[in-house]
C-alpha cells in the first residue's frame, strides 16, 4: 500500500496495471539470497518469413541453392516460469547494438532485471529480434565491417565523455565492468526494418498469449507499432525510447533535429494509433540529458528524442490514452545512464 501510495504522489496518473508490477516489487535481502526456483523453461523462434528456389535439390550438389528453401527474419525467445507464476508474463526487448544479453547479469555481476522479475513471480521472455543474436538469420544482405567504435557507444549510452564518467553515475565502473559492456555491444545481420521485427514480435504474442513489453531504445518505436498489431500487449515500460515514435497521419509533429541527427516521427492510420490508447504505458528516462541544444552529438540527440517523446505521450493521450512519462532526475534520481535496468540502482528502479 505504501509503494503504491508514493507511486501516485510522484506520478500522477501513474497506469494502476503498473502500480501493480511495482507494488510487487518491494526488495528484501531475504528474497534477493533465496535460491530461485524456476518450474520450467525453454526457447522458441517465432514468425519470419521463407523463400524456396525453383529447381530440384540434388544431394550430390549441397551448395547449390537449386531447390532448397530458406527461413529468416524470425524472432528468438528463452522463457522461464517461476515457481507459482503471475497471469502476466513480461517480453524484455532490447535496443539498439544490444541483445537479450542487455537485461540478464549485469556487467559487474549483480543479478539484471531478468532475475529481479523472476524472484517477483513473473514469467520471463527474453528475445532477441530479428537480424541480431539468435535471430540472425536475416532474409536481406549485409556486410559486417568491424569499425571501431566503443568510444561512441561509451558517449552515446550517457555513461560519460570518454574516458570519464559522469559525475555521480550508476553506471558499473572499473575495467571488468566496462569490458563485460564493450563485448555484450552485438550488430545486425541485416538491416534494421519497424514492420519486419513489430511483425516478429506479434508473432511470439500469439504463441505466449497476453504480455507486458518491457522496450529498450530502439526497441521503443517497435514496441508501439507491435501494439497496434497485437491486442495481446497489455502495457508498455519503456526504457529510453530513441526512435520511430508512433504518430497518427494527421497529428505527426515536425521532425526534431540534433547535433547527432534528426528524430523523425514514424506515421500509422487513425485506427492503428487508437491501439496506443487502449493500454497503460510508462516511459523512463536516465540523467544527463540536456534541456537545450548542444554541440555534443551524444548528448544533444537525447534531448531531441526526450523532445519527441513528451510530444508522443501529449498525442496519445489526448486521444484518451494513459501515457506516463518519467524522467528519473524529477524524482530525485540520478546518475542513470541510458541503460537504468542495469545500473548500480536498478533495484531502486525496479521498485
């Protein structure tokens, strides 16, 4: 009663289903030392598409394509089922240059939201999308070059300016924690597509049956539009949405542009859009996010994406829905990087 009280004192209109998810999230020391107890668990691909050459397969020709068949574009899922399970599972999605890996152990060795959910009787899909980890099997071409690139990430996902950290950060520090990081960051084996990994992810719905998302980043604008494909999404938690904000034809803002590029709002029908209003949906932003332009293309592009997310929340919610967006440092938190579920707090964020 006290968890939910404090939840509607800070966030008005906080949506009651996630008041829910948080009010059974109250952490004791006893509960986080227990042994988990898992009733059952496994892996499931789901959706995709497949193409069949013309011809006839001949055994003695294995590497000619001559009528052989190819799968792709599918989306992979590993689930596990605690002991006495809540009704709703949870489908953790991650974002962009992540994977499945983003919401298991964290970097330093505490237990990721997958565990934390566990304990707390929620069954657990953790997926990766179509064209990245597991899912690799893409049905377009791509070329894989290995740039270097985790001086960007670093910036980027608001740890820091490299090589510092910003002051006060959640973010694990120490070389351990920062080469877990570095080696977790994974690329598409094809190129990024909204309808092929929304399409991806409704097809799982249709094999787990109602669910809450939990979006990432790039996962946040799929996330949406898989709701306006799938009545069996029954809330949203979105963790640092950065892209393809989900607008109707007639209520798309002008595009935002930053020092790292230009967030442009996705567009659906008046009818897929009214999907949006029909479920509870929280949306968290970390710190470190500027409230004016900047030079510093890491930083700046967050406040356009923050821009356009408060502009999204507005659309929707005038339409009827029950939109909540937070942005951590309002509530006296702070130091989260763009990754708040495996922070140093990510029990307090969880709560």
């Amino acid at each position: 009663m006290q968890t939910r009280t404090r939840l509607r004192t800070l966030v008005p209109g906080f949506p009651a289903i996630l008041i829910w998810i948080a009010a059974s999230l109250c952490v004791t020391t006893a509960l986080a030392n227990e042994p988990l107890q898992i009733e059952s668990q496994g892996s499931l691909l789901a959706g995709g598409t497949t193409k069949t050459e013309s011809g006839a397969f001949d055994p003695l020709k294995p590497f000619n394509s001559d009528g052989q068949s190819y799968h792709g574009d599918h989306v992979y899922a590993f689930y596990q089922t605690p002991v006495n399970a809540r009704p709703l599972p949870i489908v953790m999605w991650h974002g962009a240059g992540q994977s499945s890996k983003s919401w298991e152990t964290t970097a330093d060795g505490r237990e990721g939201f997958q565990n934390l959910f566990l304990r707390r009787r929620f069954t657990t899909y953790l997926i990766d999308q179509p064209r990245r980890g597991k899912a690799g099997r893409s049905m377009v071409e791509a070329t894989l070059t290995p740039v270097a690139d985790d001086q960007m990430w670093f910036n980027q996902f608001r740890i820091g300016l490299w090589p510092n950290y910003f002051s006060g950060s959640q973010f694990p520090k120490g070389e351990a924690a920062l080469e877990q990081f570095f080696r977790s960051v994974t690329p598409n084996t094809g190129p990024f597509d909204l309808d092929v990994v929304s399409d991806g992810v409704a097809a799982l719905l249709q094999k787990t049956g109602p669910a809450i998302l939990f979006t990432h980043s790039q996962a946040g604008g799929p996330g949406w539009m898989t709701a306006t494909k799938s009545p069996n999404v029954r809330a949203i938690v979105a963790f640092e949405p950065g892209s393809s904000f989900v607008f109707a034809k007639d209520e798309a803002p002008a595009p935002i542009p930053s020092a790292f590029d230009t967030v442009a709002p996705a567009v659906v029908s008046p009818e897929q859009f009214k999907a949006l209003t029909r479920i509870p949906i929280l949306v968290l932003y970390g710190d470190n996010i500027p409230d004016k332009p900047v030079d510093l293309p890491a930083q700046d592009s967050w406040r356009a994406r923050l821009e356009m997310a408060r502009a999204w929340r507005d659309a929707v919610n005038r339409q009827g829905g029950d939109v909540t967006l937070v942005h951590l440092p309002d509530l006296g938190i702070h130091g989260n990087s763009h990754f708040p579920f495996s922070d140093l707090n990510n029990v307090q964020i969880a709560d």
